[in-house]
C-alpha cells in the first residue's frame, strides 16, 4: 500500500545543493513502491538536478517510509543554500524616455567637445547687436549731430553776423559734416567685423584641412 501525498512544491523557495546522499535518496525514492506515481516522477526529475528544492526533498522524506529514508541530519550534510538573484527590474517607459534624452546630451557635449577646434567660434558679437549698443550709437549719432550744428553756427555767425540765414547754414552744415562723420565710423566698425568673421573663418577652415 502506498503512501500518497500532494506533489512537492517546486516553485520559488528555499534552494539546496545536490549531494551524494541527497542524490542517493533521490534514487532509492523515484523506484520506491510505496511512494505514489507522482512522487517518484518528481524524486526522479530531481536526481537529473544539481540544485533541488527543500520543501520537495522534505515532501519525498516524510512520505518515504522510515526504514527507506536516512535520517535528516545524514541527508542534508555537505549540502549548501543556493541564493538565486532576483529578475532585473523592469524599466518604465518614462525612465526609459529620460535616460535615452539624457544619452542624446551626452552624446551632443562630447561631439561638441571633440570639434571645438575645427568649428567656428561665435564670440564676436555682430556691431550693434543689442539694443545697448543700438541705443549708445543713436545717442551719440544725436550729441555728435547736435554739436556739429552748434559749431557751424557759431563759426558763420563770427563770419556773417548779421546774416541769420547764414548762421543757420552754417549749422546746418556742421550737422551733415558730424552725419558723415558718424557714418564713416559706421563704415569703419563694419569692416573691422567683416575682416574678423574671415579671419575666423579662413582659420577654422585651416585646422580642419590639417
């Protein structure tokens, strides 16, 4: 007569290794004829295993007989736990999002950083810019203007004194003289930038032809 018992868990749980005297009853227990058809099946898949479960083990030694079975303290001896690593964590879709933007960052600084000396540099601003710049240049385009009339004024009034169309003339060609001057300077500030962005250019063109 043959003692049955439920099948022996051999999910996750405790892990052991397989030794000789565990291997042994693993054998003597898939040919025992009191054990039911499912246990031997079971005591007979794990004899093929290096590592076996505790509780399937357990399972198969409380329902082997007494005199078939070595005492628990002989079974287990030399037999070590067997700690398995967890699954790998899986990642959301929103981390996954971050991490590859962050991956696409990485990637831009260090290119940026491998052609800085063969990409042109963009330190020198173009001349007026800001609206700072824009605002002194209108500011002294006026004071300029305004002294150039004052001074034409004053020099034909020294000449024609009693002429108040002259005088007025006279200011009004000293305001053209300081417009002409104020865009020659214009003219003058240009060009220093269209010499500099070439000379820039021509450089960077050089170290890349290198």
């Amino acid at each position: 007569m043959s003692r049955d018992s439920p099948a022996p868990a051999t999910g996750p749980g405790l892990v052991i290794s397989t030794t000789e005297p565990i291997l042994s009853f693993l054998i003597s227990a898939s040919t025992d004829p009191h054990l039911s058809k499912e246990l031997q099946q079971t005591a007979s898949k794990l004899s093929s295993k290096s590592n076996v479960p505790y509780r399937a083990i357990r399972a198969l030694w409380v329902a082997s007989r007494a005199s078939n079975r070595p005492q628990l303290v002989h079974l287990f001896s030399g037999s070590g736990f067997v700690f398995t690593s967890p699954p790998p964590r899986e990642k959301s879709e929103e981390l996954k999002t971050r991490l590859k933007k962050l991956a696409e960052m990485s990637e831009r600084s260090a290119y940026a950083e491998l052609v800085k000396d063969i990409t042109p540099r963009n330190d020198a601003a173009e001349p007026f810019s800001s609206y700072k710049d824009q605002l002194g240049f209108g500011l002294h385009v006026v004071v300029t203007m305004f002294t150039g009339y004052l001074v034409g004024y004053a020099a034909f009034r020294a000449l024609f004194s009693h002429s108040p169309v002259m005088n007025a003339a006279g200011g009004i060609l000293g305001l053209v003289i300081g417009m002409l001057v104020e865009t020659l300077i214009f003219i003058i500030q240009a060009s220093r930038y269209d010499l500099k962005s070439t000379s820039t250019s021509s450089t960077s063109r050089l170290k890349k032809d290198q």
